[in-house]
C-alpha cells in the first residue's frame, strides 16, 4: 500500500461521529492525529477549542504578493447506522473492487486528505507552494457548523484570503470532472401531534377522538399539491427562475438523466415538479422532504390502540434566492393552519443553512476549471449541487470570498449510508488536482 493510502486508512480508523457525543474523544483524536500529520508536513498549525469539536488550522509560511488560498474540509462523518447492512466494519478501512470502503470514505476525509497530501507532495518536491495556505478543518459539518460561524466572525482578519476551494461535493460520473457552482440551502424541522393524554383502546374510544397518526399523515399530505409542486403559502416567492444557459449546459451533462436516475437510485419511476428535468429539479428547484415519521404500534402483528401521540421530521431544500428563516416561518403558519380537530401540534424548528451561488466563470473560477482539465483530462461540467454545505455561504457573507467546489463523490459513493465508498483513482485525482489548482491559481 502506498503511504498515501496509510495515510488514509490511519484518518478513516478514527470514528469522528459529530452528532453522537459518545465519539466526542474520538473526534478529538481525530483533530490531533490531523494536527500531527500537518505538522510533520512543516505547516504552522493551531488547535482551536470550541464549544464542541475542535478546528484545526495550518498555514505555510505567508510571503507578500502570493495569493492567499483557503481549503476548507471537515473531519466529522456521519453516524453509521443500520450497521448490519455494512459488507465491512465501518471504522476498519478495506479496498475492494479498487474502492476504500469505510465512513467517511468520500465524505469528507477522504477528499479532504487528498488537499493536505498534493500540498504534502508539492512541499517534497518544491520546497515552497506557489500561494498562500490556509487548511481549515472542522469536526461540526455534518451537525451544521454551528461553532465555525462565530469562528469565522472572531477570526476573520487572520482568515483573510482571495479564493477558498473546498472538495465535498460530487462528481457527475466517474471520469467525467465536475465544478459546482451552487448548492441547496437547507431548513429542517419537527413536528409533534398530540392527542388523548394517553394510548387508548381504538375500539373503545376510536370514531369519538381524534387520531394523532392520522393527523401527522394529513400534515404531511399537505405539503404538496397533486403534481408534486409545494403547497406552503409563499413558498416559491423568492426562487430564482433557471437561466436558459444552465437549462441548455445541464440537458448535455452525463449521469442526471431520466434513465440514469432510475439507474442510481432503483426507484420504479422518477417524480418532482412538472416542467423540470431530474437534474433541474435536483440543482435549481426547492423541496419539502420527510425524513421521519412515527407513532403507535409498529410491532409485529396488530395492535389496537390509538396512539396519544405521533411525530414528523421534515427538511426542505432551498434555492437562491430564499431565507431559511423564512421558509421556516412560513412551513410553521401552515403546520398549525393544516392541523386537524381534535388535536395539537408543536413545530420545532432545527438548524438550517443559505443557498449558494457564484459565477463559475470569475477569474478564480476559470482558474478552478483549468485545474480540473489539466488532473483529469477533460475540460469540467459545470453544475449546482442538490446537497447543502451551510459554510459555504457562511464564508462568502463574513470573508467575502467565494468558493471553488471540486467535487470527487461519485453517484454510487453513499455517503451517510452503509457501504460509503471512494474510488483509489479519485483519491489519486484529488493529489493532483490540488497540485495543479494550487499553481493555476497562483498565475
Ligand atoms: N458533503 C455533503 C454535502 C454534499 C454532498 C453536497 C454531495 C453535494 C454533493 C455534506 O457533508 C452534507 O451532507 N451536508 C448536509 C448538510 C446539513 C447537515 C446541514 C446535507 O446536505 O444534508
Ligand atoms: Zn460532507
């Protein structure tokens, strides 16, 4: 195994589950097994205590007139649950099928080890780097960032810089190089319905109260109208309507057709807004999605009761230009306009992140397409993402920077699923996209 892979295996072992604070001491060693590595590289590097999960920050030695580059990452994973459904352990790294196989895999540590080890690779072989760096890597990602905002805030002077690239988004197919340009913002919330002040017998009280199960199912309902549009009051207000270029360039990318659709997900049938392509609706339209629901019997056989309470966890994507905070005002005023007779409900609302969009022809942007053509050979498509990076937006309102995302996750990689993957040639793109980004960027 080449020492890169070690490196790699080494990072993966670490179970740096943010959400769980039963893995609080391994984020933690994750930090510091982060910090040693960039250390040994000869960066200078801080170890900065939040509430939560460390950020760890690494520069080369600033020389006046090279531009300042920052590569943000995040080192936290998602939990790895159902865990049976894993072929390997997910904290015990294995290739297979030219594959590691492992949490975290591609999202993020392996993308993200790729930057630290082109710079590592670069630093051999040159002994200095053609920019400014700055590495800043956190462990809160996948639990929202909520300690990288007042961060950023605090700091802001030392995290002055002219381009930012971040490498946690996709790749459209294998081989096929891709830039995003955008990304869906996110606001999630929870419902909860209650009924009778406890479970009742459904025979003996059921047809005179009302069901809170069959209320959470209505709420739910009524979120979209027959055709799949969302049915929130103001919900499409603020939406930015497709430019016709994005329709035109997106209908000639591989990999996000009908077909391919069918293909990744194995669903019988593809679904969404009238009037809008798969990939359309993925990158430029919002959604409403439930991502839990719950309450009475779910036992085996039958059992009759009637539930005293039931609940449902809801997200929804958004796109430039709507507010997080407004959308979660205006899904609260309908939750409690829709709620049945005959029962209550609370919508807590949860963390949320902004839209993102930039212009992926900006002279950073060109210097990002130029570095994907010259490590994969082919010039990149150019997409928006369905999945949301709140940071990203968080680091363009307080550093005024945007950001270049070099995306290496596969279709097939399922990320925060069982059996995330991450293709050994990515991995080996990632070096020397990096290599190459670093130099095209300091043109
Ligand atoms: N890396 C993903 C986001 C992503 C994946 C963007 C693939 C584009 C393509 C990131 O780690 C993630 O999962 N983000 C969460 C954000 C949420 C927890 C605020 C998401 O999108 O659900
Ligand atoms: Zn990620």
């Amino acid at each position: 195994m080449t020492k890169q892979l070690e490196d790699l295996f080494s990072f993966l072992r670490f179970p740096s589950i943010s959400t769980d604070s039963e893995h609080a001491d391994d984020v933690r060693n994750c930090a510091h097994w982060l910090i040693e590595k960039l250390n040994g590289m000869g960066l200078d590097t801080e170890l900065h205590e939040t509430p939560k999960h460390p950020i760890v920050i690494a520069r080369n030695k600033h020389e006046e007139g090279k531009k300042t580059c920052l590569i943000y990452g995040h080192y936290d994973v998602q939990p790895v649950d159902p865990v049976e459904l894993w072929d390997s352990p997910p904290f015990e790294p294995e290739i297979r099928d030219n594959k590691i196989w492992a949490r975290g895999a591609t999202d993020n540590k392996g993308q993200m080890l790729a930057h630290i080890l082109g710079v590592e690779k670069t630093l051999q072989e040159n002994g200095e780097l053609p920019v400014n760096l700055i590495f800043l890597f956190e462990g809160e990602e996948e639990i929202g960032s909520p300690n990288l905002v007042p961060f950023l805030k605090q700091h802001k002077d030392a995290l002055k810089c002219d381009v930012i690239a971040v490498s946690d988004t996709g790749m459209v197919a294998q081989g096929v190089p891709t830039m995003g340009y955008g990304l869906r913002g996110i606001t999630c919330c929870e419902v909860l319905v209650k009924g009778p002040s406890g479970d009742l017998h459904s025979g003996v009280y059921g047809g005179a109260v009302a069901n809170p199960a069959s209320a959470v199912a209505q709420l739910v309902a009524s979120l979209h109208d027959a055709d799949g549009k969302i049915a929130i009051e103001g919900f499409y207000d603020d939406v930015r309507p497709l430019e016709t270029w994005e329709r035109e360039m997106w209908a000639q990318i591989p990999g996000v057709s009908e077909k391919d659709m069918l293909e990744i997900t194995g669903s019988p049938s593809t679904f969404g807004e009238p009037g809008y392509s798969s990939a359309e609706r993925l990158w430029a339209r919002p959604t409403a999605e439930v991502n839990g629901i719950g309450g009475g019997y779910q036992g085996e056989g039958s059992k009759t009761v009637l539930p005293a309470e039931a609940m449902a966890k809801f997200s929804f994507r958004l796109v430039p230009d709507q507010d997080p905070k407004d959308i979660a005002n205006k899904v609260k005023t309908h939750l409690e306009k829709h709620t049945p007779p005959g029962v209550t409900v609370e919508v807590v609302v949860g963390h949320d992140g902004k839209p993102y969009i930039c212009d992926p022809h900006s002279e950073n942007g060109k210097a990002g397409q130029a570095a994907l053509e010259k490590a994969f050979g082919k010039a990149p498509v150019l997409i928006r993402e369905g999945g949301s990076i709140p940071i990203i937006q968080d680091m363009k309102d307080i550093l005024e920077v945007d950001s270049l995302m070099l995306g290496l996750a596969l279709p097939d990689c399922q990320i925060h699923a069982p059996n995330e993957n991450f293709y050994v040639e990515n991995f080996e793109g990632g070096i020397r996209l990096n290599q190459v980004l670093l130099q095209e960027l300091a043109k």
